[in-house]
C-alpha cells in the first residue's frame, strides 16, 4: 500500500496473507488501513497478526519459559506523521505497566520513521526495550535511543533484508540500565539476495 497508490487486488492480498503465515512468525502488527483493506477485500488473518485496537498486548513464552512482551502502538489517524502527546502519554503508562511482568518489553509501532523518530526523541520516562517499527521511510539497524534505553529497528524497503537483534543479557529495570553494542546487543541486517532460494511453498503461492 502506497500512497496515493492503487489498492492491490482480493487475490494478490489473500496470497500475501496465506504467504505470511506459512512463515510461521509468533507475533505481528497489522495498520489499521491495511486491516481495513483486507476485510473490505474478504481476506482473513491468522491469530499472530493483529492491529492495536484488537489486541493491544501479546506475550510470548521461550522454551526457557522466559517471557517476552509485545505492545501495539496504535495506528496514527489518517493524514498525521507524529504522535501527539497524549498517544505518548497513553502508550508511557502501558509501557510502565506491563515491563514489570517481562523479561522483554518489544513496542511494535506502523507510525512510520519520522513519527518513530519524533517519539524516541521525546525520550518520554518509560520506553520499552525495543522499537520493531514499520510504515514509511528508511530503515534503521539498531540505533539506540532514548538515553540507551530503547534499540530502534525498522526493515528496508521492499523487504530486501531480514533484521536480527541478539540478546545477551536481559534488560534491568534500574535506571543506569543502557543497551551497549557488543556488551549486551548486537543488530544484523541481513540482505536477502540470490544467495537465498525461495521457499517453495510461498513461491508457489506467490506465483
């Protein structure tokens, strides 16, 4: 979806979809214009990919039983590049609500990168460790924010790379706690080339 943009057709999103789930992710956001366009064109989504507005907050398990926080930011209103305060404010609260019950506290946002940005500069009292956002504009590979108390990561155009972060040590909850790379993070990006084969399964969708 671009803007200003023709709307793919039914087929082209149902096969995206059913392409997306094969890849077997455990947690997604979905924008609030893309969940409108997908049920205006009767295209249904599995459990994992949800907008704010349906379930605002995800947790996961690790095998080691350790848990990991998902919190959707919501969708910006139409024609808006930058939060307001009050969206600050609300998604503050939530961050200092829920951090305290996870390891991890991953904020997913679709704002694009100059509202991301505008956000993280705010530097607002509670953050969450990450920032997985979305939307339009650049990418970003791991900068830290926000005092270093917040990674931002955001793909590339056109999904030409895989972003990884490796985690070495959980993130404290005091407030001398700061992301250090090497010391406790590391940010990859991985470009996807023709080094990779296609997974037959989507290619055959896709198709």
């Amino acid at each position: 979806m671009r803007p200003k943009g023709e709307e793919p057709a039914p087929e082209v999103l149902n096969g995206l979809a059913k392409a997306f789930d094969l890849m077997k992710y455990d947690v997604g956001l979905l924008a609030q214009g893309e969940a409108e366009v997908l049920q205006f064109a009767g295209v249904d989504t599995e459990n994992w990919l949800k907008t704010a507005a349906e379930a605002p907050y995800t947790i996961i398990e690790t095998s080691n039983g350790d848990k990991i926080g998902f919190l959707r930011f919501p969708s910006l209103p139409a024609g808006d590049d930058m939060p307001s305060t009050n969206l600050i404010k609300k998604i503050s609260k939530a961050v200092k609500k829920e951090r305290e019950n996870v390891r991890l506290l991953i904020g997913l946002s679709d704002w694009g990168w100059v509202g991301e940005r505008e956000y993280l500069a705010q530097n607002p009292d509670f953050v969450p460790d990450f920032l997985f956002g979305s939307g339009r504009g650049s990418g970003v590979n791991g900068r830290i924010e926000a005092d270093g108390r917040c990674a931002w990561v955001r793909p590339y155009d056109k999904g030409r790379t895989v972003s990884e972060v490796q985690v070495y040590a959980w993130p404290s909850r005091t407030k001398s706690f700061e992301w250090k790379e090497p010391d406790n993070i590391k940010s990859l990006s991985t470009g996807l080339g023709d080094q990779y084969h296609d997974n037959p399964a989507v290619g055959a969708i896709l198709q």
